[in-house]
C-alpha cells in the first residue's frame, strides 16, 4: 500500500507540466525505521526496514545516492532520494555520523559506540576503507576545512575536539572545548560547536587552537545548520527546545523559536521553512522562520536525522523509449 500511496503522490505530480514531489525522510532511531513522509500530507508514503538505530544520514555529492548510517546494524543504507527504494546495504563498523569531503572524494565515518573515525574513499558508487582512527571517547560530528586537507571531529566523552589530517591519515591535535561538544561546522575561519553538556555554541580558532567567544543558546546546545543562501545560522538546544537564529556575520542572537519536544536535526525545504525532529515527542515540526509558527505531525521513536526532498517532476516531452 505505501508502494502504491508513493507512485500515486509521483504521477500525481507529473500532471501539467512541472511540478514537484516534496517527500521527507526521517530517521527513528529507537523504532527503529526510516519512514518517507509526503511532505504536503505528513502521511507516510514509504517505510524503509532499518535492524537498529539510525541516526544520521548524508546526500552524495552527486545527490543521486542517499546515505543512512544504521549504527547498531553496522550497515550504511544506500537509497535513491527521489523514491525511497533501497539500492543495497553496505557493512560498515559502527556508522554514527557520516560527513563528504567538499571535493566529494572522501566520506567520513564516526563510530561513536567503538571510539573510531573512519575515512573512506568515494567513487560515486561505493566506498573503501583507507584508514581507521581512534582520536578520544565518543566521536561525534564532523566538520571539513574548505580545502579538505583536514577534518574536525567532535568528542562527546573527551570534552573535546580532534583535528585529522585526511592525506597523511593521522591525528593532528587535540583540544578541549567544553562538556559533551556535539554539533559542528566551519564558518568563516573558525569552528562553531554546540556543547551539549552546557548551554552555548563555542567559537573556536583552529589556527590558535583556543575558544574565542562562548554563544548562549539554550540548554542541550546541540547541533548547527546553516540556511541556504547565506541566512541565518540555526542551532538546536534539545533540552531548553528552542532553535536559535544567528546571525551570520556577526554570530549574535538574533531571534528564538520555542519548539516544545527537543529540536534535533534539521533540514531546510524551497520555502526556507525549517524542518526539525523532536526527539522527545516522536514529533517532526514545521518552523516557520518568518512567523515562528510552529506545526507539529507524529513520526516513531526518537526520531534524529532528517532531509526534506524536492523532487521536480517533468511531463514527457519526448516520444517513450522503444
């Protein structure tokens, strides 16, 4: 019946002319599932069979092959992201977190149960392992510098953040950054992190190697999105639920959205909107940036990772293949 409900939504759409497919694929890490949700109708067009705890997910450079880390079931999930069907699994050690290098050759791997980096190499189609590192307690997220040479990893049980180098394949440096550091990005030069542990993003040199500025967000400062287009930066506090905007430039405040249940991961659709999972509420919520409305529908377990898909859908304009 999903399969059915699914190929109706598509054709559906392909009726005069172009017009788009908007589904949503959200990870319930304590279902466990990954359901394909119509982003229109919050109904559930597809249901992906996860064995254990997914969690995080990631688009090939390409954005043709959707990538879903099933941490407890050692296998990433290959899925084409226009449908929801699943192309193959992929036994993989322990896949918390994955993150593609800028220049789409590398995937990284975080194994935060088994305290393991990994670093794979990406042809388009598959992944080999290069290289497995052990950098401290907990790895986490991860952030790239733009010129790949180095990447950031996040030490949830270390208190700390470890710099690799991604082509000599080493541990470059450790350093401390406040408890529980989740969430990660490059901006502008430096590193901004949310430490779960506490209530703040910290903005970190890497050059200097030390914390510059300390953001108040919210208790449960968890993870950070930056919009598209160069808006606004959004970071989750799971445990204040509230989304804080900042400012791009400067990094200050500049509004807060109150969304009961633990914001956690996000994910933007055409409109700018904000898609999040409440962690707490087996709930995926609808922002409104604009407006601060906040409209929730109900999802599994623990949902985490999130993507919003448009999927444009052209009427034929050529004769079918023969």
């Amino acid at each position: 019946m999903r399969r059915l409900a699914l190929a109706t939504l598509l054709a559906a759409t392909a009726l005069g002319g172009a017009a788009h497919a908007d589904i949503l694929f959200v990870l319930n890490s304590m279902d466990p599932g990954i359901q394909v949700v119509d982003a229109a109708t919050r109904q559930e067009v597809r249901r992906i069979p996860a064995l254990r705890e997914p969690h995080h997910l990631a688009l090939s450079p390409a954005r043709d092959v959707l990538l879903i880390a099933d941490s407890g079931a050692n296998e990433i999930i290959f899925v084409d992201p226009s449908t929801g069907e699943v192309r193959k699994r992929e036994r993989v050690a322990n896949p918390y977190n994955l993150e593609f290098s800028p220049n789409g050759k590398m995937l990284v791997v975080t194994g935060l149960r088994r305290d393991q980096v990994d670093l794979y190499d990406w042809d388009g189609q598959g992944l080999t392992l290069r290289t497995r590192l052990r950098p401290g307690d907990m790895p986490s997220h991860i952030a790239f510098r733009p010129d790949n040479r180095v990447v950031y990893v996040t030490l949830q049980g270390s208190r700390a953040i470890a710099a690799i180098d991604t082509e000599e394949r080493r541990i470059l440096w450790h350093m401390e950054v406040g408890r529980e550091p989740a969430g990660i990005i490059w901006h502008n030069g430096k590193l901004l992190i949310g430490i779960m542990g506490s209530d703040h993003v910290a903005v970190v040199d890497p050059e200097g190697r030390r914390v510059e500025r300390i953001i108040r967000v919210g208790r449960g400062a968890h993870a950070l999105f930056p919009s598209p287009g160069g808006g606004p930066i959004y970071v989750t506090s799971r445990v204040d639920s509230r989304i804080t905007a900042l400012d791009p430039e400067t990094l200050d405040v500049m509004r807060i959205y109150d969304v009961p249940g633990g914001p956690d991961c996000i994910s933007f659709d055409r409109e700018g909107r904000i898609w999040t999972t409440l962690r707490w509420n087996r709930q995926l919520a609808l922002v409104d940036p604009a407006t601060g409305a906040v409209t929730t529908s109900p999802v599994g377990r623990s949902p985490h990772g999130v993507l919003f898909q448009s999927r444009t859908v052209e009427a034929a304009a050529r004769p079918p293949a023969r």
